[in-house]
C-alpha cells in the first residue's frame, strides 16, 4: 500500500512507494505535479508528468501499487487512492521531487501544496494512508542528480579534480570520509549580468573555472566552484545573471539563479560599483533580503572610476547588509577581505567535496563552454547569444583526444558568419580555444568543429532539453 505523511509546519506531502531506510535516497528529479481533487474538493491523489527520461524499470516500485498507473500517451504517472476519475486537477506552482535509490529507483515523491488545500477536509480522503512524519524516513535535503539510466555515461579525461557526470558529485551522507571542518557551506553569487560574477569565482578560486567575457549574460548555468583549504570548504555557486528574460533560455537561466539565493549559507550580492545602481539592482536585492543568510554586498569593480561621483551611498540602501566589501576582482583587491567575510559567517561540518576537486562540471561541459566563450569573443551583434555548443564525439586516440563538437545557431546567416569566407573564423575560434582546452586537460587534443542551424532553439523546450538546459538537471 502506498503511504502518505504530511508536514503542516513545511506545507509539504509526501508519498512513499516503499520503506525508506536512511541513506537509502541518493538523488532527486524535478518534475511538474497536480493534485487530483474529488467532487467535495478532497485530496484523492497526485498527478506527475513525466518525461521519456524516466524508464519503465525505474518505476518499479510505484507501478507495484494498485493505487498507481501509468498513462503512456501524455507520461502521467496518476497516484489516486480513488477509482473514478477526479473531477478536478489543479496544477501545482512548484514542483515535485522524486527521491530515487543508487540504482534510480524512484522511492516516492514530496510536493509543496498551498495550505488552504491540506486542511483536515481536504485530506480526509488520504488520512487511512497517513503515516506521522516520525513513522516515516523522510529523505534529507539532497545534494546529488542522477543521469538517466537509459542514457550514456559521458567519457572522462584525465584531470581527477572533475566529476563524471554533469550532476554534482554524491555527498558522503556521514561524513564518515570527509574532513570535519569549522566552516563548511554555499555561497552565492548573484547580481544583474556583467557585473563580473564569473570572474570573480575565477579570482577566488585562483584558477580558471567559469568562461568570462564583455558580454553580458554569458553565464547560463549554476556552476560551483569548491575552495578547499585546512578551516574551510567554500562552495561558491556562480549564477547567471539575473534579468529580464526574453526567451525560455533567459527564463531559465533567470529561474535558476534565482532559486540559488535560498539554499545558500550565505549569499553575496555582487554590483558594479562603477555605475549606479538601476531598478534591476533593487529586484535583485528585493529577492536577496527574502533569505535569512547572511547577506554580503559585494562592490566590484572599485578598480574603475566611477561615473557621476560615488554610487556608495545608493547601493547600501537597496537593502539591510551584514557587511559589505570593495572589491576588484580583476586585480584582486580586497579579495582576502571577502573571502574572510564569507568564511566566518559559514557554520561547521563535514567537508562536502573531496580536497582536490575544484568544479562540479565535468570536462565535456568546461570544453564546450570553452568554445563558446570565443564565439563570444569574436563574433558580435546577434550571434553570441544565439550559439550553444555540445559534445558529440570523445575518442582517446593514440596521440591525441578528438572531440567533436556542434556550435548551434538559430539562423543560416548565423551560420555563414561563425564559418567565415573560406572557413577562416571557425578555424581561428578552434585554434585558439584549442590551447586553452589543452592546458585545462593537461595533453593534446584534437578539436573538430561544426556549426549547425537549430532553428528558433532558445525559445523550443524541446532544443533546451536536448542542449541541457532544463531545470530538473541543475542544482541550484
């Protein structure tokens, strides 16, 4: 039989398809839900809509209940303690988190329901299912994603300090290997596009990890980058710049960043000091003052004069600050100072990374994004923003890695530019990302480059599934 238990305190259901041990959930996957009501408008199920990502096989646990159906033509996974259809199905705003086992096994779900639908009425229906919370092992706050067990593990080079997946390494649940340390935690990094965020990661983590450019929104998913050092683990989460989106790409992108702010231990607003600030500073700095972590004002750019006087004044009144820091993170003043505020301010624990990893990315991603920063580079009006590259082919060959790699644009035009009279600029974005590929790997490699049309793809959710940028497959 399947189990409910509900959280007033959370507003969160949850639904088990089996007994949880501890450790037994491993990762988690965002999918959109809806509560199935009655007549009487009681709780009578849920409703999930799946994709083609999720397997029969992982769906074992839940097709075992008499309770639970799938529906193949619209990939509904309908969890109805009722045998007649419901008479009414309301569209949850946040979605459902699927808790899965290290063999992807989806062991139940939790959604967020508002609370004028969990009132003793409305959950009669469910209450001969109902478990107390103390019953039940309900899964901690999850840190890992599993990739799709029907698809391909991706191929790893050499560099031991990357994952192999795209997904966040697992967290050791006890900490059993991992150091215990004074300050271990998240911190954000979050601000309006071009306020240099990515360079900013880069500088502190003393190497680079994030691709920059003059170019705003060049960030487009969260990338972590890990400090280790004997006090503290850091994990800074670079974020896309938040702004206002014109296509599903920038909802996503905007989406992303903007679920960052409240699972961080400590959340850095960082603004070009050089300029004044604008109504998207105060949105952004609306949203920071929402968490209750520690909320750090970060002054970039202190290196360049400021334009009309000192903006100082203004940025501190677009909110309340713990503590604010002048910094240039392309010089590195004040840099010492930041990371001291931040690590003071994070609580203690088990390190969350092992010592050498730097990046949660794996290198497939990093070189893609390599080659994309010199499209950004190169090219002008339109076409940077339209391009997104992926990794079609990783070969060890005997004296080089190939790798063969697709630049997406959305329009031929497009196309003819990134390609150039003979081949020219695609040949020079190859050569000189090449260098900066080889140096990050550590030996040679060969880069094949091809550009390809995909027609209005920022705005299809089918192209943003296939080039990865869908939310359930990010961290935030």
């Amino acid at each position: 039989m399947i189990l409910f238990s509900h959280d007033p305190q959370a507003g969160t259901l949850y639904c088990y398809f089996t007994e949880l041990e501890a450790g037994q959930a491993v990762a988690e996957w965002e999918y959109p839900a809806s509560l199935l009501l009655d007549r009487a408008g009681r709780i009578i199920g849920v409703r999930l809509k799946l994709d083609d990502e999720i397997t029969l096989d992982q769906l074992d646990l839940a097709l075992e209940h008499e309770h639970v159906s799938l529906d193949m033509q619209y990939g509904h996974l309908n969890v109805s303690t009722s045998t007649t259809d419901p008479a009414q199905v309301v569209d949850l705003e946040a979605a459902a988190l699927l808790d899965l086992d290290d063999e992807g096994r989806v062991l139940g779900f939790d959604i967020a329901v508002p609370k004028e639908l969990t009132t003793p009425t409305r959950l009669a229906v469910l209450e001969p299912y109902m478990v107390a919370l103390d019953d039940a092992d309900v899964p901690p706050t999850i840190t890992q994603r599993l990739p799709p067990r029907n698809s391909t593990a991706p191929v790893t080079g050499s560099m031991p300090t990357l994952p192999t997946d795209r997904m966040v390494q697992p967290v050791q649940p006890d900490g059993a290997d991992l150091a215990l340390l004074p300050h271990v935690g998240f911190v954000a990094l979050v601000g309006k596009p071009n306020v240099g965020k990515s360079t900013l990661l880069n500088a502190m983590l003393g190497q680079k990890v994030a691709i920059v450019s003059p170019r705003p929104q060049t960030t487009r998913v969260p990338l972590r980058g890990i400090l280790t050092r004997p006090d503290a683990q850091v994990i800074f989460i670079d974020t896309p710049g938040i702004h206002e989106p014109r296509h599903k790409l920038g909802q996503f992108m905007v989406e992303t960043a903007r679920r960052s702010i409240p699972n961080a231990d400590v959340v850095c607003m960082v603004v070009d000091m050089s300029m004044p600030p604008t109504r998207l500073d105060e949105h952004i700095a609306a949203q920071v003052q929402q968490t209750n972590a520690p909320r750090l004002l970060v002054l970039n750019k202190v290196d360049r004069p400021p334009r009309q006087g000192s903006h100082l004044d203004a940025y501190r009144a677009l909110g309340t600050w713990d503590t604010e820091v002048a910094v240039s993170a392309r010089t590195g003043q004040g840099l010492t100072a930041l990371l001291e505020a931040i690590v003071t301010r994070l609580p203690a624990g088990h390190a969350l990374y092992p010592d050498e990893q730097v990046v949660d990315q794996t290198e497939q991603h990093l070189v893609a994004e390599l080659i994309r920063e010199k499209v950004l580079h190169f090219t002008r009006d339109e076409v940077p923003h339209s391009v997104a590259v992926e990794v079609e082919e990783w070969e060890q060959r005997q004296k080089a890695t190939y790798i063969r790699l697709s630049i997406n644009v959305e329009k031929e035009s497009q196309k003819g530019i990134l390609i150039g009279a003979g081949g020219e600029m695609l040949k020079r974005i190859g050569t000189i990302a090449r260098v900066d590929v080889e140096q990050m790997l550590g030996h040679p490699v060969f880069l094949d480059l091809w550009v390809k049309t995909r027609p209005n793809w920022r705005n299809d959710p089918a192209s943003l599934g296939w080039l990865g940028y869908r939310l359930k497959d990010w961290q935030c």
